[in-house]
C-alpha cells in the first residue's frame, strides 16, 4: 500500500477490535488506519509510514433499532452497507459525500468528508457516539447509543476531521432519519454568471427550503433538492422562481445526482473549500478565478476548482480555505486547513496528548501545518 | 478572600457595585436551579466585556484561585456551583446582541443574552433561533452553549450544538481566542463543537455566533389524552414509526397535569387523564393538515379518548406553558422534589415508565413523569417531604436506582441538564476509567491548571452531597425560582 508516495511495510487488517488494539500496544512505529482508501489524498503530506492499518475487516453493523432511529456500525462499514440497511425500514442518513457510498463511515468522519445533501449539517451532527482505540492501544468511548445526550465530553467532535491522527475511530453510533415523503429535484441552466448569482440569491432569500442547492459552474446550473412532505415539495416546486426547470425523479433524480458527483471529482487541478456566507458565494467564485465550481448555496461555501497554488494563497488572505484534493507536489507547499495561530496551538496540544510521539498519521493533520 | 484580590477585581470591573463579596448577598450565588447542593464562593464579579473576564481569569490564575462562569443561574445541576469557593464570574451583564445578519440568518451576541430575548429580537425578519430550553425566557445563551442545552423543539431542531456556529472565548490560560466562523463549517478539528457540552469546563465563552432559522409557515399543535401510560408511549412510537418528524413530542403525567392544572399554569389538560401526549408539528402549510391529521388518526388508534387540536395562537400558547410551567407547578402536590434527567432509547419507553413506577411504590415515593417523549429524554420528578428524615434518606438512592434502569436499557445519565455537580459520582455507571481519563486529558488541552470550574462531571474524592450541608429542595422554592424563570425576572 502507497500513501503520499511512502511505501506501508506492513499492512495489517485486524479483524476484531481486540486485535486492532493489540496490535497497536506492539506496534512501535508509526501508523495509519485506512478504510475503503478513497480519501488517502486527503490532508498534509504523510511523513512516515511503518504501518497501515486497514479497518475494513471491521464491517459489522453492530446493532440497528429502527424504532429508536438509531444505527451502530463499526468503522469499516461502508456508506453503501448502512443505506441498505436502512432502506429497509424507510430510513436513511442524510449525507452523500463525494468519495461516495463505497466509503467507510469511519473514513467519512475521520476526513469530515461531506457532499450536496446537507438538510441540517454534515456527519458530525449524526453522530451520537463513538468507539477509538489510542496509539497505545487504549480503547475508550465517548457520547452513548441515545439520540439525546449531555453525559460527559463529545469527543466525537473532536475526532471527526481529525483525519485518524488522534485516535482509531472503531465504531460510530448514528442517528438516522426517516425517509422524506417525497423528493424531487429541478435544475435549470442560466445563461451566465449574473444571472445563476442572481437565481440562487433569489432562492436563498426566499421561501424555499431545498435540502441541496447548488451552483454548478461553469456550465451555470443550479440543482435544487426538495425532500418533505409530498404536498410541501408539490407547493415548492411550483414557486420555484422564475426559470426554465426541469424535473427530476425516482432514478433519473438518482442519476442526477451521481453525475453531480462525478462533476466533482473532475474538479481540478486543486480543489479547495472556500468558507464564506451564503451573500458571499458570487464574490467567492470571481475571485478565486476558478475554473470550474460546486457551491452549497445555502451554507455559503463554495468548492473550486483552482489553478495553482499561488490562487490557495491569495483567497486566504480573505477566506478561510481548505484543500479538498491537490498533488503532493502541491500539498508540500500549501498547508491542508491554514489554521490561525490560535486554532493551531490548541489543535497541536490536543495531538500531543493523544499522541505524545507523534506516530498516528504524522504529518498529516495539525503537526503538518 | 483577601481584600487586596476584592480591590483587583474592582479594579478590573471598574466599580465597587460589580463586585458582591457580602455574605448575605453572596447566599444568591451559593446554588443554581438545583437548590441540592450549595457552597458559597468567596466573590462575585459582574464583567462588562471580554478583556475583564481575561483579566480575572489572569488574576485567578496568579493566586490560584478557583473560578466559575455563571449566567442565568437556571442550571439543574450545579454546574455553576462554586464547590471549592472562589470567584464566581457573571456574564449577565454582558446581555448585548451585537449583530444581525438578516440575509446570512445568522447573529452575533454576548453571552448574557437570554435565549428568549434573541427570537424576539429577529421576529421582525421572520427568522428564530430554534433550541427552547423550557427556562427559555431566563437562561442565557452562554449558559445553553455550555450545557449544550436542548428543549422540546430540539427533537426536529436538534440541540444547542447544532445552532452554534463561531464564539470568541477566553481559555484558562486567560488567552482570547475565536473559533468556528460563520458558515458552521469545521476546519482541522472541530475545538468549538467539543466546547460546547463542556459544561463551563474548558473555556469562559463571551461572544458566540448563532444561526437563526425561518420561521416555519405553518404550526399544528395538539393534545391527546389517554387512559394508560403504555397507550401514550405506543402513541410517541408509532408517530416515529410513521417517518413523521415532529417539531415536539411531549410526555405529561397525571400527578403533573393534577399538579399544572391546580396552578397558574393551567393549560385545560384533561384531569382525567392517565397520560397526555403534547405534540406539534411544523413546516410548510402544505401538507400540514395531512401530518396533523394523520397524528391524530395514531392516537385514536392507540386508544386516546380525548384529541384536541389548538384552534388558534393562544390555545397553543397555553398549552405549552402547561408543559413549561410543570416544574413550577409541583408545589400543588407535594413539598419537595427531585428533577432528574435521564434518556432511554424511546422503543423502551414503556418498559422503563412501568420499572420507574415499580420502585417509586417500593420505596413508597411517588414520581412524576413530564418529559421530551420523542427523543426518550425523561425527566422523572422524585416527589417527597424533606421534614421526614426517613424519605430524605431514600431519595438519592432511589434516584440512582432509577439511573441505573435507564443505563441498563442503553441510556444515558443526562439528556440536557448535565452532569455537573449532581451527577459525577454516577459517572462510572457509562463510561469506563479509560473513558474518562481521555476525557479528562481533552480537559487539560484546555483547562491544566484545574482553575476553571473544579471538581465538576468527573466523580473525585469530594462528594456534592459532603458540600451542601442544609441542603433543601423545597417545591415552593423550586417554584419561585421557575416562576421567575417564565416570567423571566432575573
Ligand atoms: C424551569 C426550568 C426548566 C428548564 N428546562 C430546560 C430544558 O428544557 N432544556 C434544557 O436543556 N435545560 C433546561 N433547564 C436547565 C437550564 O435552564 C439550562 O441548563 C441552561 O442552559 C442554563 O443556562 P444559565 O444561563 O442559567 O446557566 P448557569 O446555570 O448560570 O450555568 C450553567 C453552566 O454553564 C456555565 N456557564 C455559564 N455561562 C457560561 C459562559 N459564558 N461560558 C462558559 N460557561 C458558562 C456555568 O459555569 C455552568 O456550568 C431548565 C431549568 C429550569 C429552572
């Protein structure tokens, strides 16, 4: 196995959680947890690589109560898996990153990783509970198995994004939710900028409440999605401002929504997230001079597809940026996050406690910035 | 406390009137809602802005002084306790909203601000802010950020951590800091999320960013009242079960609608009634009528023998300050009382409602149940006389037992109070030392002198019950501290 470049000597594929956590109380140099491998892009460089630890072994969805609304999966259990469980009962996770449903669920929360569908937030606001197993082979918890919970501290927030540098993320307890009623989804093309800037102003400002809205450019298409009540979707399709929409459903609307996700895996050459305001996202596409863009309307972010890195650097000195995807030749001369000063200290104390020598994905994360 | 530190903290709060080291006027401070435990700190200050509660917090940390933020003072588990004394630091006064963001739907407010007084201040643009923590007209935001607060609308809305997109903070190491920004989005790890729940803990916040939320079109609420507690609790499920999220989902007992309805809150449940279901819907008005009757259609299927929408506003309103007024009502039926907080998965609900009434009648105290039904988070109310030793003595082990039923079940200790001071010693019933050692590792990322807010959440050698020696729970206090609540008189 190859990551950024560095050959893994060993790659080992526990198969219990027991084992994982002995292999790492023997394991002396440094580590990294794979899952199905499709975000091993993302992050700092790695700077060694001793071992990879492949979790896809741990695949068992470990107890699902339809009634409760509530999941538990260990980490190496695909997006794919979870969604076929659910479907079952009517139930789904609202979530469809980019790297798809082939992914890991502990892969998604280890990279925060995050697509169109974001009615209320992103993985971290599913997750209720979490199992890590430490460098040292120390398993903890954190959170519990209950929707609602206030019982000690959520550290699954701090394990999410933290791309597997600070713990082995092993299990994730979700919440899900039931299926919507109805969903539909209208596109239109704009003819230029001005006027996809000014559709999706219109849009946002309005009474609509599409659980994905995006801005897809150059081509200038905006996709908005209607998940409710079928009457509620009904009533928003039919005042949807004024434009040549057409309608999707069933599998078309399916489809759809997998070329959209194609669409960003030809963004590029870099891709960044820029985190601005939703008033903002106009701005944020003409000054990133991109070449070709996603960008979550309502949440004011935008995905672009930039040039070089001299763009990375001049949108930060504006915007806090995120590299989404970026060579290695780039992501050595361009840090993953731009952490502020603050941030960074903070971030590099928690590594350190969780991971004195630094041997879980060195590199990747804070101590790479 | 030594009357050089009173002169510095005055000094910091540019006046004597910030400072409160009187012993009668410091007993205000000796406990929050949860009147159980009380230990007087030494000082309180009131800090106007960001750099004085820096300021203290240096001063704190030269003389090692333990110190404890407070807000409102609604907590129901003394998480602004001052266990060890010390400084207490009020953020009252810092009530200003600074901004709103009307296009953005977001807003900028310090953390004295009351959770009320920002949805009413952004009702003119027809935006909200969601969680409604039941002390909603008195509790402040910095409060609800550090309990990570929820409400009965939280099971649509989801909790305060949801809502809660950048703050300014000042750490322990008196150093000011902002995370987050306004688009909610985390970059690296997300610090402010494990900020928010850490119950005073890790960080003083002083300025938080909210998002806000439009107002839904429409709203149906309505009651139904059942003849069993099993029929209601079928009810809470199937409605789930139907894939019909509501807005809220409510749980109220008969010793409480006796209670409520004896009361200024009465609300017109029905008195005869074993249990009633408060249950709202929300969303765009079409399609409304639909889920509301489909509700309906689901209690009368489980047996309820009275089903009562809210024709208008003031119907709806009422019916809600029953169910928020509850707490403050239980002085009708008996002396003293103990809140509790737990949460089950919901399928358990009846299971656990049937063991809860096993032993509140082996122990011969009645219970009541008023609850967030939807996402199992109970609240059951331990009813007794604290002028009987022999009762005051079986509380606490009565309401561990009852803890313990819900942990069997796969629940958990706090749903929304916390833990606070009331709880840590139970602590070990969910998580193991392991568990908590990493936990306590986070703590020291951000907090290693132990300064800010001791002896909290994790069980020490120290016991609440050890601190508050006169410790009383009275109904008639609980309710003059709830009726100040709702009318929002802090
Ligand atoms: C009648 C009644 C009903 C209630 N209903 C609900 C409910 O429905 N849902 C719910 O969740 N809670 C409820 N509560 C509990 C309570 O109102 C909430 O926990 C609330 O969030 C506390 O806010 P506060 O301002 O009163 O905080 P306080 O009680 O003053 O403090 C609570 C904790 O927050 C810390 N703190 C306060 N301000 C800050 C700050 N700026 N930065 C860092 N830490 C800080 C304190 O140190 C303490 O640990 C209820 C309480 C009552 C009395």
């Amino acid at each position: 196995m190859t990551i950024d470049g560095l050959n893994a000597s060993r790659v080992l594929q526990p198969a219990s959680v027991e084992e994982l956590a002995q292999l790492l109380k023997e394991e002396k140099g440094s580590v990294s947890p794979v899952g199905a491998q499709t975000q091993l892009h993302f992050g700092n460089p790695l700077r060694s690589l001793d071992c990879a630890i492949d979790v896809t072994r741990l695949n068992r969805i470990t107890e699902y109560v339809p009634g409760d609304l509530t999941i538990h999966a260990q980490a190496g259990v695909t997006l794919g898996e979870l969604e076929r469980a659910l479907e079952a009962n009517n139930q789904f996770l609202p979530l469809d990153p980019w790297n798809g449903p082939g992914a890991t669920i502990g892969g998604i929360a280890a990279t925060n990783a995050q697509g169109s569908l974001r009615p209320t937030g992103t993985i971290r606001d599913w997750i209720i509970g979490m199992h890590v197993v430490e460098v040292n082979g120390n398993a903890s918890k954190t959170g519990g198995r209950v929707v609602k919970n206030v019982t000690g501290y959520d550290l699954a927030k701090l394990y999410t994004g933290s791309i597997g540098t600070l713990a082995i993320i092993t299990e994730i307890s979700l919440k899900v939710r039931s299926g919507y009623g109805r969903t539909a989804t209208a596109v239109t093309r704009l003819p230029d900028f001005a006027s996809a800037a000014n559709l999706v102003s219109l849009i946002r400002t309005g009474p609509l409440q599409p659980v994905s809205c995006e801005w897809i450019g150059p081509e200038n298409e905006v996709w908005l999605r209607f998940g409710e009540h079928p009457r509620a979707v009904d009533w928003q399709l039919k005042n949807l401002p004024g434009a040549d929409w057409k309608i999707l459903e069933g599998t078309e609307e399916a489809e759809g929504w997998a070329s959209v996700r194609s669409g960003y895996q030809k963004l590029g050459p870099i891709v960044v997230k820029v985190i601005g305001l939703p008033a903002t996202i106009a701005d944020i596409v003409a000054e990133s001079r991109s070449r070709a863009w996603i960008a979550h309307v309502m949440n004011g972010i935008v995905l672009s597809g930039v040039s070089s890195i001299e763009d990375v650097r001049r949108l930060r000195r504006t915007h806090r940026v995120i590299i989404e995807r970026a060579s290695l030749e780039d992501r050595r001369q361009v840090s993953t996050f731009g952490l502020e000063p603050a941030e960074h200290e903070l971030m590099l104390r928690m590594k350190r406690t969780f991971d004195p020598e630094g041997r879980l994905n060195p590199g990747r994360h804070v101590d790479g910035e | 406390m030594q009357t050089e530190i009173i002169q510095q903290l005055t000094q910091i709060a540019g006046s004597a009137s910030s400072v409160v080291c009187d012993e009668t006027e410091l007993l205000v401070y000796e406990c929050d809602a949860l009147t159980l435990f009380r230990n007087k700190p030494d000082v309180v200050v009131f800090a106007a802005n960001t750099r004085q509660v820096a300021e203290i917090v240096k001063l704190a940390n030269t003389h090692r002084i333990p110190y404890v933020p407070r807000g409102s003072g609604t907590g129901l588990s003394g998480g602004a306790m001052a266990i060890q004394g010390g400084i207490v630091i009020e953020l009252q006064r810092m009530n200003r909203i600074l901004s709103v963001d009307v296009e953005n739907r977001i807003a900028v407010v310090q953390p004295g601000v009351v959770n009320l007084h920002i949805s009413q201040a952004v009702a003119p643009y027809g935006l909200y802010y969601a969680p409604d923590p039941s002390s909603q007209s008195a509790c402040s935001i910095g409060g609800n950020v550090a309990e990570n607060a929820g409400g009965p609308h939280c099971l649509k809305y989801g909790m305060t951590a949801n809502h809660i997109l950048a703050v300014e903070a000042v750490l322990p190491s008196g150093e000011i800091v902002r995370l987050g920004n306004p688009a909610g989005e985390t970059i690296g790890m997300d610090l402010l999320g494990s900020i928010v729940g850490s119950e005073g803990t890790f960080a003083i916040v002083t300025e938080i960013t909210i998002r806000l939320l439009p107002r839904p079109q429409a709203v149906k609420t309505l009651i139904a009242a059942f003849h069993s507690v099993d029929d209601c609790s079928q009810t809470v499920s199937d409605v789930i079960a139907a894939g019909i999220v509501p807005a809220a989902l409510e749980f109220v007992d008969d010793k409480t609608i006796r209670a409520v309805e004896a009361s200024v809150y009465r609300a017109g449940y029905p008195l005869g009634a074993v249990a009633v279901a408060l249950i709202e819907v929300d969303g765009f008005r079409e399609g409304l009528e639909e889920t509301a009757d489909q509700i309906v259609e689901i209690c009368r299927r489980n047996n309820a023998y009275e089903v009562r929408v809210a024709k208008d506003d003031d119907e709806r309103a009422k019916l809600w300050m029953g169910r928020k007024g509850a707490f403050g009502a239980m002085g009708r039926i008996s002396p003293d009382m103990l809140v509790m907080d737990a949460v089950i998965p919901r399928t358990k609900l009846p299971q656990v409602l049937a063991q809860i009434d096993r032993i509140s009648q082996r122990y011969g105290l009645p219970v009541a149940n008023v609850f967030h039904a939807g996402d199992g988070n109970l609240h059951p109310l331990i009813l007794f006389d604290s002028r009987r030793a022999d009762q005051v003595d079986r509380i606490f082990e009565m309401g561990e037992e009852i803890l313990k039923v819900c942990v069997g079940v796969g629940g958990s200790l706090s749903g929304e109070h916390g833990i606070g001071c009331e709880k840590k010693e139970y602590m070990g019933m969910v998580f193991s030392d392991a568990d908590m050692e990493t936990m306590l590792r986070v703590r020291a990322v951000f907090n290693p002198g132990g300064l800010l807010n001791p002896d909290k959440i994790f069980p020490s050698r120290r016991s609440c019950t050890e601190i508050g020696k006169q410790t009383t729970t009275s109904t008639e206090e609980i309710g003059k501290r709830v009726d100040a609540v709702l009318r929002g008189a802090h």
